[in-house]
C-alpha cells in the first residue's frame, strides 16, 4: 500500500505525516551517499516512513475542534491505548514491518542514544540521527533539535529530557553518533537541510510498502 494512503487510512494529520517524510527523506539523503558498511536501505526507509504513528495519542485535546479528529483520537486511545511508543510498534507489525525493523523502531528511540551509539547496526543509527534532526517545522542541527527537547519535556517527570544530567548524556551521545555516521558519509551534516531532502518527500510519497 501507498505510504499515503496509509497516513490516511489511520488519519494522521499532515504535520505527523510531513514528519515521517522529512525523517525519511533525510535517511535516504544519507544512504545515496555512504560509502560504510553493507546497510539495509530498505528497512531504514521502512522504519523511518512508519516510526512515528502511534502520536496520535500525544497530540494534544484542543489542537483541532474538528469533530472527525476528535472521534478518531478518541478511537486511538480506545483500541490502544496510551503508550505511543507501543503504538508505533504495534502499527508497525500491522503494516508489514518485519522482526529485524521492529528492532531497530524499538531501539532508535533517543532514550537509548547511549545504547544506539554502542550498536553495531547502522540501521539504527541513521533512523535514530534523522529522527533527532528533524523538528516540528523542518530539518535542524542535532544541538539545537535536542535542546529543543530539553525545554519542551522539562515538566514532564517520567521523560529522560526533564532530568538536565541525563539529557545532556544523550545529547552527547547523539552527537557521537551523528559523527560516526558522517565519517562514512560523502557529506557534511548541514549538508542535509530542507532544501537537500525536498526531492526525497515528493519520491516517498509513492513509496509502496
């Protein structure tokens, strides 16, 4: 099935599916110019299209008065739930991710940047680094990404970002992986921008998977 149609047939507003694109297209940015180890370009372009689609449940109550939304988030915390993570996973398997993406969808989580950093999976590491560039409204610089973080989960007690010592690590680990990813890349970091990725969304939006 078309990449689109399934952002629709789960209604997923066009911010969170802009998201997906845009981590996705920056995967694909990387893996038309590694020149690494042998990687799983398919799976990362799976996982990084389908990483994000149990946030449904994280948008917040007033972000659309429009009855349709209301009923369908509704439905989503009805049918799974309130874990979005495990929603992603369980999406995931719905649409045809095998066992080896559903590891890597569960691993490239930023709460496990120290762990990603210690992989030996290259999958996980470029759709854990293209997650962590991309912002609500476009491509940015992992730094500025995750201390982004910081401020908008500092209230928040059970998330990694609300602990200073624990999300300085992860930035830091972050930032070692976006170096290891690079030192077998044919470009820079700020190489990958909106303007280097436009090409990639309107390609994946008719990617099949």
């Amino acid at each position: 099935m078309n990449i689109i149609d399934i952002y629709n047939k789960y209604h997923l507003p066009e911010n969170l599916q802009m998201h997906m694109l845009r981590v996705a297209a920056c995967s694909n940015l990387i893996i038309d110019n590694w020149n690494g180890q042998k990687i799983d370009k398919e799976s990362i372009i799976r996982v990084s299209l389908l990483h994000d689609m149990g946030n449904m449940v994280k948008i917040p109550e007033g972000f659309s008065k429009d009855e349709e939304f209301i009923k369908v988030r509704k439905k989503y915390f009805d049918k799974y739930g309130t874990n979005d993570h495990q929603i992603n996973l369980e999406i995931g398997k719905q649409e045809g991710l095998t066992e080896k993406e559903i590891i890597i969808l569960d691993g490239k989580r930023s709460r496990k940047n120290e762990e990603t950093l210690k992989s030996n999976s290259y999958e996980r590491k470029i759709c854990a680094y293209c997650d962590q560039r991309v912002a609500p409204d476009g491509v940015v610089g992992i730094k500025e990404r995750l201390e982004d973080a910081k401020v908008r989960y500092k209230d928040k007690p059970l998330s990694v970002w609300s602990n200073e010592e624990k999300a300085n690590h992860l930035i830091e680990c972050s930032l070692g992986i976006e170096k290891q990813i690079m030192e077998y890349c044919n470009i820079k970091p700020e190489d990958i921008n909106d303007n280097s990725i436009e090409i990639y969304i309107e390609q994946l939006k008719k990617y099949e998977i």
